[in-house]
C-alpha cells in the first residue's frame, strides 16, 4: 500500500521529493466517496456516479475521483513495460473519469487549491480555507456505525446538509467542504443534484510522506482558469496545436471530416454538463 501510494503522491498530487519543498506531511488516512450527481439541468433524473478518494494528513489533504487517481498510476506502471492490448484496455477501464481536478486543502497553509492539468501546465487557484460557516443542528442517525450529526451550509449558490461524526475528530470532507468538528460523511445539496457519501474509511498502517511546492504550479485566478478548462474541453486539439513545436512535431493524422465529427460529438457531450457543483 505504501509503495502505491507513492506513487500516486509522486504523480497525480504533483508531489516532487525534490528542492524548494514547500509543506511536508504523512498521509495517514483515506476515504472513499461516492458522488451520485445529475450533470444535465434539462434532465435531473438521469443521474450518474463516480468514486473519489480523500487522502487524509496532519496539514494537508488531497481530494481526487478515482479514475484521476488511477490514471496516473496506471502511466507509471506501464513506463518501460510491454504489455498486451487487452491488459492495456482492461486496466484502462478503470481510468475513466468526469472529473480530471485535484483539489488540496491546507495547500497553502489555511488555502484551498483548486489544480487541474492542461498538457504539461498544473494550473491552480486558491480559495480561503475558513471560507464555510456551518449551522450544526440536533438530529442525529446512524451512517456506517457511526453516530452523525445534522449540519447546514451555503457554497456557490447551493444550500447543503451535511452528516458528520465527531467518533472520527477530523475536521475535514469531500470536494472543498471541511470546517464541522468531525469527518463528513455525507453531503447533498438540497435539490440533491450533488450527493457525496462515505463508501469506507482507513487508516494506514504505514503513512506515506508528501510533500508539495507552490513552485510546480502555475497560479491564476479562478475565473481565468475556469475559461482555460473550457475552452480546453470544446477543442483540446486546437490547445495542443497552439503549444505546438517543431521538436514536438505533433500531429493527429485526422481523416477527412473525423476532426470535425469528434469535435460535433464533444461539443454536444459538453451541454450535457450544464450543472456544475458550483454555481457561482
């Protein structure tokens, strides 16, 4: 587990194990989510599900889907190795993701940083840590044998209900949530578009060191990095064409109309996501 993990931190977390460090820490739990989410506004009942991990310091923890996770796992294992097509093809299948984002807490200290990775380029925003102020209400019930705790919130034009438990005293959840005197087991806003819930939760019987530097990420403003993902998702080979060099010398080899088949289709797939967790 430590040795994947590792790997993990060296790749997905942008962790350098290298000079000009910035924040050291030992990652000594992990929680597993599940998001149930209606991406589409025109159709709330299709709804769809994806699994996230949230890896938990004592300064810093890291948020990720899964398949985010995996991916970059997955290209250091196969660095040097000569495996079969279907190898590639089932393992590939576990890659798969909506959601490409890392979101760090405490990264900087008392920040919330918002990453996402364009070619070679980690761009980042950060939001104030302290940025959530919770209503904690009486009801309880019981969530995966432990007792939680009724809490509300706004986000981002969103009103949420939180269940937290204090049996499990970190003050921490998934996405950008934390600040509740306890770990976050479930979340949904009230339309319940966007619902995490607790899968699991472990703690390592060897924490695996990370360590993270401001300095391997490019630093923007959020509505300025938002524009560069979506104009990234609409037409990436247009991105890659612009970052183009002659030592690169990239070229797709597109058959005649496939471009603009591929770019019809994902221009469609993407007003299909008009109902992002954030609103505002």
């Amino acid at each position: 587990m430590q040795t994947f993990l590792l790997i993990i931190f060296s790749l997905v977390f942008s962790s350098a194990f290298a000079q000009n460090k910035e924040i050291e820490d030992q990652i000594k739990y992990k929680a597993i989510y599940e998001l149930t989410y209606a991406p589409d506004s025109t159709d709330i009942n299709k709804l769809k599900t994806e699994d996230f991990n949230l890896f938990l310091g004592n300064k810093v923890s890291i948020f990720a889907s899964r398949g985010r996770t995996m991916s970059d796992s997955l290209k250091m294992n196969l660095q040097g190795r000569d495996i079969g097509s279907m190898d590639f093809e089932e393992r590939a299948k576990r890659t798969k993701t909506e959601f490409e984002s890392v979101i760090y807490k405490g990264f900087p200290e008392e920040k919330i940083s918002y990453s996402y990775k364009i070619l070679r380029d980690n761009l980042r925003y950060e939001e104030d840590l302290n940025q959530f102020s919770w209503e904690i209400l009486p009801e309880n019930k019981l969530i995966k044998g432990y007792q939680a705790q009724k809490a509300t919130t706004t986000f981002s034009g969103r009103n949420y209900i939180a269940w937290f438990t204090s049996e499990i005293p970190i003050s921490e959840g998934p996405y950008k949530f934390n600040g509740l005197p306890g770990l976050i087991l479930e979340i949904s806003d009230i339309q319940n578009h966007y619902n995490y819930k607790l899968k699991s939760f472990e703690k390592f019987k060897n924490p695996a060191s990370v360590e993270l530097k401001v300095s391997h990420f490019i630093k923007s403003d959020k509505k300025e990095i938002l524009e560069s993902i979506k104009e990234y998702k609409l037409d990436p080979f247009a991105v890659v064409e612009r970052n183009n060099t002659p030592e690169k010398n990239i070229t797709f080899g597109f058959k005649a109309g496939e471009k603009e088949k591929l770019l019809r289709e994902n221009k469609e797939k993407l007003e299909k996501r008009n109902n992002p967790i954030e609103l505002d």
